[in-house]
C-alpha cells in the first residue's frame, strides 16, 4: 500500500513568488492535515480536512496560505506570495480514523521550502 | 491555548548509554502519542498511552503516562546508532488536532 506522498520535495523560491505544494494522502484516508516545522523547531498544526471539507484551519498563519481538496482526494497547498519566515518542511499527513485521539497520523516525507 | 513541552531540546549519549525524554502539557490530556523523525525523514508513529499512570515497552524502548495525564516519559535502555533521531511527543489539541512538542533530538556517538 501507498503511503502519503508529497511533492516536490525540495523547493527553492525568491521571495514574493508562488509555490504549490501537492499532497496525496493514502488511498481511502478522509482526514488530511497539514502542519509545518520551522527551524527545527516544534511541528505546528496548519490545517485538517474532511474529505473536501475544511474541519480547522485555525493554524493557518495568515491569507498567504490557502488549501484546497478538491473531491477530497489529494490537496495542495499554495503560498502566494512566499515570504522568508515561510521557509520550513511542510507534512501533510492522513488518518483512517475519525478522531486524532483514537489512532496515529501516517506522515509523508515533507516538502522543504527556502525562500530567498 | 494547550501547550507541549519537551526537555532536553538535546542529548549527545556515548553508544549504550540510556536516554530519557520528558513531555509536559500545560493541560491534562485524553491520551499522549509519540514520534521519531530520522534525520532527514518524516514523524513516524511509535507508541499511544491513555490510561493514567500507563506503562508501555518496546524492546528498549519505555514509554510512560503519568497519573495526572499532564506528562509523560520515554526511555531507552542502552542506546544504539540506530536510535538517532528527534523524538516528539504529541497530545490532541482543540479540534481534531494534534499539539506536538519541541522534540528532543538524540544524538549518540558510536
């Protein structure tokens, strides 16, 4: 079985550009979350869908991020337009389970974004 | 809001030596999950704990819940290169989310 996969995996912008990032989720997952580590610091909750439904997004830092699933299949994540503290690796992550308190996340491998 | 705290930030161990991590919340918690991240790699589900006071062995590996469900512990007998990694702890947050520590970041020379 796929696990989630991201893509691309390392992206290098200029500041003031637009990066889309992709995320399939495993097949059949209804719940998808995206978080983002900054500095190797702790990872931070961005945003969570149900199926095409945006469940919580209150971790999204500001309106130059924006989520999309649409069909509730695999997501994007677009930065427009990118700024430096923008710069981290981005997880999405899938769950099979309704709630996060009854089972684990299976995480992708990150997309890393520099911004110039 | 809820807030996660691990300590150490980092540990540098000698080969077999043991490892502790310790997760603090600033709220009490239905359960307490925890992750490792290899250098370069991605969080990779290890362990769920949600009885107050729980006990839970992976080989070397020691994961603890405490009785107030506000901290929690993991530790591992004797190190090996193997165990390189980050470990975060994570405890749901409001909604449908997880709240992850800073992580700890064990470094062990061979």
């Amino acid at each position: 079985e796929a696990g989630v996969t991201q893509f691309p995996s390392h992206s290098v912008i200029e500041k003031g550009q637009t990066v889309t990032l992709r995320c399939d989720p495993i097949s059949g997952h209804d719940n998808l979350y995206w978080y983002r580590r900054v500095m190797g610091k702790e990872i931070k909750f961005l945003l969570h869908f149900v199926k095409e439904s945006k469940q919580d997004e209150s971790g999204m830092p500001n309106n130059r991020f924006l989520a999309e699933r649409t069909g509730g299949t695999y997501s994007t994540l677009k930065v427009q337009p990118a700024e430096l503290e923008d710069s981290g690796v981005y997880f999405c992550a899938s769950s099979q389970l309704p709630t996060i308190s009854a089972g684990e996340l299976f995480f992708g491998e990150g997309s890393r974004l520099t911004v110039l | 809001g809820q807030q996660v705290m691990q300590i150490p930030q980092y540990q540098h161990v000698q080969e077999g030596e043991d490892f502790t991590t310790y997760c603090n919340s600033s709220t009490t918690l239905s359960n307490i999950q925890w992750y490792k991240q290899r250098p370069g790699g991605h969080p990779v589900f290890l362990i769920q704990l949600v009885k107050s006071g729980e006990v839970k062995k992976q080989k070397r590996l020691t994961f603890q819940f405490g009785e107030a469900k506000k901290n929690s512990s993991l530790h591992i007998t004797a190190t090996q290169t193997t165990d390189v990694g980050t470990y975060f702890c994570a405890g749901p947050g409001a909604g449908n989310m997880l709240t992850f520590g800073g992580g700890t970041r064990l470094m062990v020379k061979p």
